[in-house]
C-alpha cells in the first residue's frame, strides 16, 4: 500500500496559525495609517438643479395665472364674463364723480361712453328713436343697463327691429340711435363695450345676457329710471339729484337766505 507522503503545507503545529498571519501582508489599509485620504470631489448635480428651476418656474406660472383668472368658475363673475364674449373692447379705471352740464368723453363723436363721471340722474331704460344724453345713459351704466345703440344711417331696419325686441321690457336695457356710431351697432356696459355689423350676430344676445344687471356694475341692481329725455343736452340736476327746470338751475355761489323768526314774547 501507498503510504500517504508529508501534507503540501507542512506537518501542522499548535502555532501553524500564528505563522500563516506572519507570512499573509497586511491590509493596504494598514499599510496607510496615518495618512488621510485624498477628498472625493463630487460633480455638481446640474440635472437636480435644471429640474428644480424648471419646476419652480412652473409654480410661478400657475400662481399668476390663478391670479389672473381668479373667479373664472364662478359663472357669475366678471372673469367668467369676460372670457365668453369675443372682442369686447375693455376700459379701466374709470370715474364715477356727478357732475352738471355737458360732459367730454373720449371719442364721443363716434363712440358711446362706457363708464365716466356722469349726470346724477340716471337714464330710464327703454327704446328711445331719438338721441339720449351721454351723461345720463353711463349713469345707468353704473347701475348694471346695457345701453344698445345704432347707427341710423348704416344699421339695417331689420336689425333695429330685432334689437328693438332684445331690449323691450327689460328694466336694465336701453336701446337709442347714435349718429356718427363707427359701426352698425355697439353696445355698451360699465368699462365694456362691443361693435358688430348685424343684430344677428351670436355676440349680441350673449353680452345682453352676461352683462345685464352683471358683475362689472359698481352699483348693480340701482334703479335706471329718472330722465326721459332726449337730445344731447342733460337735464340739469341739483346736487341731491334731484330733477331742476334750465331756468331754475341753483347758482353754487347763491346762499340761501332763511326768514328770520320773530322772537316770542
């Protein structure tokens, strides 16, 4: 029989252990104690950065618009109005002091006012087939009336009669010829106004609808009755509003001069 020969690693010993570790090298860790290692420079996240950018120039946007079109879901709201009625002509920042005489409006030669200082008596709306005063139909502006107005020379019979119909009946529509008008037809409410060619254009009855008695009226819901009548020139008013004949008109520098009481005994 084949005798088995020496192990290939030597006969092994009670410190056969201690000698494999003085023959195994150290770690290179252990080689480097004592010295610090070199710091990693880690390249700077550009993606991270874009992304955060990108996404707070998304926030931004969706505040300003919220900002914008604050109240566009209520459907009784001005934004909500204003985005259903295509090319209505907007005006801001309009007065709404009384005053007496006649009144300068911007381009009124061929433009209806659609807000402004006004006469303190509003007009009463209804068809009229003559002129109205300026000053007395932006006060009823002021109180929510779409005022319709054509042009007799260029507006067809047709449309006057189909306009005549939209306005009749209603306590906060007024309908009047406006010679010089620069389109057709125009209407105007409280700092909006719209020009069209044909009473049969969809955006009549829509901006009647939205803006009768609507929410662009500083004073929605007051009453547009008071003056009747026509012409050019307002009807004087006293500073109360009340109602004072041309022959009557009180002179700001008078003073009223009361009877003295005769002192009892």
């Amino acid at each position: 029989m084949l005798s088995r020969g020496p192990h290939p690693a030597g006969p092994l010993s009670k410190d056969g252990p201690a000698r494999m570790a003085q023959r195994t090298p150290p770690p290179s860790s252990a080689r480097s104690r004592g010295r610090k290692p070199a710091p990693v420079k880690k390249p700077f996240p550009v993606g991270f950065a874009a992304g955060c950018a990108v996404l707070a120039m998304l926030l931004v946007g969706v505040i300003v618009y919220a900002v914008q079109h604050q109240g566009v879901g209520d459907t009784s709201s001005l934004a909500y109005a204003d985005t259903q009625v295509g090319g209505v002509v907007k005006t801001t920042g309009l007065k709404r002091n009384h005053k007496t005489g006649v009144l300068t409006y911007p381009n009124s030669a061929t433009t209806p006012p659609d807000g402004g200082d006004h006469n303190a008596l509003p007009q009463s709306c209804m068809v009229y087939k003559a002129q109205i005063p300026n000053e007395h139909a932006v006060h009823s502006l002021e109180h929510g009336a779409v005022w319709v107005t054509y042009n007799p020379t260029t507006a067809k019979p047709a449309d006057v009669a189909a306009l005549t119909k939209l306005v009749s009946g209603d306590s906060y529509r007024m309908l009047s010829p406006y010679p010089g008008l620069k389109s057709p037809i125009s209407l105007q409410a409280w700092g909006r106004q719209l020009f069209v060619s044909s009473a049969g254009d969809s955006r009549v009855k829509q901006f009647l609808s939205l803006f009768t008695s609507g929410p662009q009226a500083p004073e929605r819901s007051a009453l547009c009755t008071g003056n009747t009548s026509t012409g050019t020139t307002p009807t004087a008013t006293a500073p109360d509003g009340s109602v004072v004949p041309p022959t009557m008109a009180p002179n700001p520098k008078a003073t009223a001069q009361l009877p003295v009481p005769t002192p009892t005994k």
